[in-house]
C-alpha cells in the first residue's frame, strides 16, 4: 500500500460558520472552500495546513452519519483520511488482510476525490478514510 501523507483531518461539528470563526480568528487559518456533499448529508469547510487540510464537517440532516455522531459523541475528531496511491487496489489489500470496509469499491467525496472508509472495528477505533486525487496523480 501506498500512503504518502494524511490528507486531512475531518472533525464534526455544531456550527460550521462558529468554527470557521474559531480556526479562522483563534488559529489563524483561512477557510478556502466550503462544499456540501449531498450524498454524506454534511456541509463541509476546508482550511490547508501544509500537504495536510482540516475538514469541518457539518451535518444537514440529524440521521446523517455526522449527525449521528455529534448526538452520541459530541464535537470532535471524527476520521483520519490518508491520501493512497492506487485506491483500488488497497482496498484489495486491506480486504486480503482482514480489514472490514465500509466501502467495499470508492466513491466521489468533497473536492471530487475518490474515498472509501475503512471501519474502525478494523483501525483501532478510528474511523479511517482513504483519498486519492486521480486529477493529480
Ligand atoms: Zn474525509
């Protein structure tokens, strides 16, 4: 398998335009999109730190996944996404080796990558993604 770096950090929250203000005024971060994906019932925000982005994650609908997490567990980290070369054929790999997937084959995320999640029964407890730009790579 090919990682090469994290490719961002999804962390759920209440008020997407509240912590925009936070990463913006507090950390001095610029928030340079903001995209929702219809599909995973969230309104996302993205700041760039490095190779590394941070994604905020705000749910449009309260059974959505964020939704759901944000009842249960509060505001806070909700996934770890690493960028892969040959998406494919990692998730092959992990399949072979045991790991469950939530996607078995990957689908279109934010800003147009292919991504597929990995449960996190499999990655030590936390929700795993991997990303690949096929525009880049
Ligand atoms: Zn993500």
């Amino acid at each position: 398998m090919n990682l090469s770096h994290i490719e961002h950090i999804g962390i759920a929250v209440k008020n997407l335009d509240e912590s925009i203000e936070y990463y913006q005024d507090v950390l001095g971060l610029k928030c340079y999109a903001i995209e929702e994906v219809k599909d995973q019932k969230v309104k996302t925000a993205f700041f760039m730190l490095g190779e590394t982005k941070i994604e905020l994650l705000e749910s449009t609908d309260p059974e959505g996944p964020i939704g759901k997490f944000i009842e249960k567990k509060g505001e806070g980290v909700h996934h770890l996404a690493f960028a892969v070369k040959g998406i494919e054929k990692a998730l092959g790999e992990l399949k072979d080796k045991g790991v469950r997937l939530i996607d078995e084959t990957p689908r279109k995320g934010a800003e147009g990558l292919d991504i597929a999640f990995l449960h996190p029964k499999s990655t030590k407890g936390v929700l795993t993604e991997l990303c690949e730009n096929k525009n880049k790579s």
